[in-house]
C-alpha cells in the first residue's frame, strides 16, 4: 500500500517543485492583470484553457495506468506530469527577460 521512498521523495520534490513555480506564476499573473505588469491580451484566456487540458490529459494518463495495474506512484506521477510540465513550462516563459529594444 505504501509507497517506495525513493518514489516518495522523487514525488514530494516534483509536487514542491511545482507549487514554488505556480506561486511565481499566480503572482506574475495577477500582478498583470492589475496592470502592474506588461501581459499578453490573451493571458487569461491562456491560462483558462490550459487548465481544462491539463485536467483532461492527466484523468487521461491516470485512467490509462490505473487500468493497465500500474503501481500507485506511477499512477500519481502519471497524473501530475502534465500539470509539472505546464507549470514548467508557464515559468519558463513567464520568467523570461522582456526583449530590449524592440
């Protein structure tokens, strides 16, 4: 029933990882909606529909592996992996150094 530790501790690192990212990403965000920040026009909308696909592809992933009798954690991380990679991938762009002279 319980998992290995070294998939614990690989899981716990992941879902820190990805709460650290998505609080720089909720600020960043709002800070632009507030007009503090520049943002894109269709941030917001970005950040909506990036959601219900991850929630779309991690039920996906999870059903996927549930049913083909993997073990829990492969299964957990199956589940978030797509959320890690859009929150990842969110940081990555939303952290980037404005482009100068332009």
């Amino acid at each position: 029933m319980f998992l290995h530790l070294p998939a614990q501790i690989r899981f716990a690192a992941s879902v820190a990882r990805m709460a650290f990212e998505a609080q720089i990403i909720i600020s960043i965000r709002t800070l632009g909606m507030l007009g503090i920040v520049p943002a894109a026009p269709a941030e917001n909308r970005r950040m909506v529909l990036e959601k219900v696909k991850a929630f779309q592809t991690s039920t996906q992933a999870a059903a996927q592996l549930a049913a083909a009798g993997k073990p829990m954690e492969a299964v957990m991380t199956g589940a978030m992996a797509p959320y890690s990679r859009a929150t990842a991938s969110n940081y990555k762009r939303l952290t980037r150094p404005p482009k100068s002279g332009r």
